[in-house]
C-alpha cells in the first residue's frame, strides 16, 4: 500500500482524523517521513520553507485531516528578576539568531551550554522544562529556518523573510549564517 503524502496545510477549522506529534526540529523541515498516534506510517511534502506550528492541519492526499501537535521536548526556560533584565536577556538570545519562545515572564530556547552560559552571566535563572516548543516565527509574520548545526548542538536558525533572502546567497551586517 503507497504511503500517505501530506502535501499541503488544511484549514485551520477542518475536524481531525488523526494526530501527529511533532517535536520543532521535525516541524522545520518541509520533507519527512513520521507515525501518526495511530501508529500509521505518512510522508510529509509541504512547499519549501513551510514551518509547521502545534495546532496546524495537515491535508493527506486521501482526504484525510492531521491535526500536528507539538511534541514535549526539553527546553531551556529562562526567568530574571524584573522585566527589563528578561528583555536584555532576550535582545542578546535574539543576537544569537536562534529559535525563542516568549512568554508571560519566561522565554524557552533549545538546550544549549554556551547560551546557558550567557543567560546566567546576565543576571538569568535556567531550569529545564519539558514542554511543546513555539519560537516566535519572526517579526513579519513569516520565517524560514537556516539549517546550521555543529558539533556541540547548536541548532537552526529562524530569519524573516525580507527581499534578501529570495537570493541564492545573502548577507546579514556582520555575520554569513551560510558559512
């Protein structure tokens, strides 16, 4: 039997026939194969670029509606005494180019030793949390992921879409992230 292809995202307010969960690694990426909670086996081709958020619907070739849930996964959560001393620690994450979710006096990000590092020396408490990770997609509503991992961990980087990034190769003030 082929295996079920979800090719394209369904309404927001289509009722669900299935579910898959998805930690945010898996929903960067816009081509795999996973298992439903059903335990069927389905492949994922959406459009290149195309960031699947907890709650999406996905529409299999066969009709079928998938609601994505986001899988737990452990997170850094960072808390700092006072609201300003969060929002510096959030400028400096946000320097760094990774994914962050921010919420209502915490910010959570993707383990890593060297931002844990950082946080803590201005001012920030971390703990690890388990939980569904939704960074922010960026400031123009939409965002794309630079694929970038080293050795020691350190993930994907979420930009805005902006007229610079429709060109093969695009640079950043300061920095190539596709170095």
């Amino acid at each position: 039997m082929p295996l079920p292809i979800a090719d394209r995202f369904a309404a927001a307010a289509a009722r669900a026939d299935e579910v898959l969960e998805l930690v945010f690694e898996q929903r960067e990426r816009s081509r795999f194969r996973a298992t439903l909670c059903s335990g069927e086996e389905v492949g994922v081709d959406l459009p290149p670029g195309s960031l699947i958020r907890g709650g999406d619907r996905l529409q299999l070739a066969d009709g079928r509606v998938v609601a994505v849930d986001a899988a737990p996964e452990t997170l850094m959560e960072v808390h700092a005494h006072d609201a300003p001393a969060l929002a510096r620690i959030a400028y400096h994450i946000g320097n760094r180019h990774v994914p962050l979710q921010v919420g209502d006096g915490w910010l959570r990000l993707l383990p890593d030793h060297v931002l844990r590092a950082m946080v803590e020396g201005l001012g920030g408490h971390v703990h690890e949390v388990s939980a569904g990770f939704e960074p922010e997609s960026g400031a123009y509503g939409h965002s794309h992921v630079h694929h970038q991992h080293d050795d020691a961990g350190h993930g994907g980087r979420i930009h805005a879409f902006d007229p610079r990034h429709d060109q093969p190769r695009h640079e950043h003030a300061g920095h190539d992230p596709h170095r």
